[in-house]
C-alpha cells in the first residue's frame, strides 16, 4: 500500500502578524493547508488568536484552514470554527472529556474532526478512538509556543499510531507539529506522519513557497509503503 501525498501545513504563528493575509496568500499554489494555532493563555501559557480573526481571514485565501485549538472548553468554542468555514478542527484530548461527541460535533457541522496529543499524553489511551475522527496531531514538542527544538523521542507515538492505523484500514492523517524542518520532516514521515505543520521552517524562509515545496519534495521522497 502506497501511502497518502503528504500535507504540507504552514503555520501563521510564525507569520508576520500585520500581514497575515498577505503571508496565507504567499504559501497558496504550494501548500494544502493553512496551521492556525489558537491558544488562550488557560490551557497553554499563550495568548494568539481566536474566532474573530479567523473569520475575517478565511475569505483572504483559497486554503483550507485548519484549526488547532490548545484552548480549554473546546465543546464550547470548537464548532464555531466549524460554522465559520475550517476546513479541519483540531481540539486536545487532554482539554475534553467526550472526544468522541465533539468530533461528531465538529463533523455535522462540515468540518473534519482532529484529535490531538501533548507531548506528556501516551498515544495508546486514544487509539481506540481514532476511527471517530479524521486527523490525529502529534505534539513534537510541548504545546503552547513557536520555535521549539524537535523531540524525536515524539516518533514512537507517530509509530504506534500508524500500526493502529494500519492494522484498521482507517482513513486518518497522522499530524506532526513542532520543529518540523528539512532536517525533521524526513524522519517524520519516515516514523508514519503524512502531514506537516511547519512554521519558522516557511515564514522565516526568504521564499515561503518554495520552502513548502522543498519540505515537500523530502517528505515524498521520504514516505515508506505501508
């Protein structure tokens, strides 16, 4: 079995804040997917952006959005996303205590459903959930702030969830997020992952768009046959 083209999904965390518009527009024609972290400074210990801005920013690009909430009370804020047009919802396992009933939520509302784990939280309590959503992220660093050193020790989740995956002919992308770079994108889909958040790695290239495109080149080149 040939695994899926990869996900490539630059960050605005690490875009320039003044411009986001402009920054979601210079990755379009190159990547599948728009990253936009919302944190509330109560579940992670940061503040970015929340509803209003994504809202206004989803008319300025032919991107998908895909939304990942480090917030507490998900169930209340996460559909919202959902109605405002986000391609893909990403809520924490940690944060919820029915993943279950707001992915199906997330789903009714026309939105895919993600699933995501911290880099403290074993994979294994949740795999059994996996068949209810569409996306599962795996923390490649601890949640809450741009620009972190990749953990590779992260990888054993990604292998873990991709035997499940596999094991259950599941229909799932495998999400990493978290320094994922030309130096770490090769070992991510190396473990299993077929789609990539990366941040500085794009917005602090001098071309944005061709450093989508070389990520990835790497990671196609990189993707075992499961």
């Amino acid at each position: 079995m040939t695994a899926p083209a990869p996900i490539i999904a630059p960050s605005i965390l690490a875009a320039d804040f003044s411009r986001l518009a402009d920054e979601a527009r210079a990755v379009e024609g190159a990547a599948d997917w728009l990253h936009v972290d919302v944190m509330d400074n109560h579940f992670v210990p940061n503040l970015t952006i929340g509803l209003p801005v994504v809202q206004s920013l989803l008319p300025a690009t032919t991107l998908p959005f895909d939304v990942h909430l480090m917030i507490t009370d998900p169930r209340r804020w996460a559909p919202g996303y959902a109605d405002a047009g986000a391609y893909n919802v990403t809520f924490h396992a940690e944060a919820c205590d029915d993943p279950v009933a707001l992915a199906k939520e997330l789903r009714s509302a026309g939105a895919k459903a993600g699933l995501a784990i911290d880099r403290d939280t074993p994979v294994d309590d949740y795999l059994d959930l996996l068949p209810s959503f569409d996306t599962l992220l795996i923390m490649t660093i601890k949640a809450g702030f741009g620009g972190q050193r990749f953990i590779p020790e992260m990888l054993d989740k990604v292998r873990a969830a991709r035997r499940h995956v596999a094991s259950g002919h599941l229909e799932l992308r495998i999400e990493v997020d978290g320094g994922i770079a030309a130096d770490t994108i090769e070992q991510a889909a190396a473990a299993g992952a077929d789609a990539f958040v990366a941040g500085t790695a794009v917005y602090g290239a001098a071309d944005p768009a061709e450093a989508v495109r070389k990520l990835r080149q790497t990671a196609e080149r990189t993707a075992p046959r499961w």
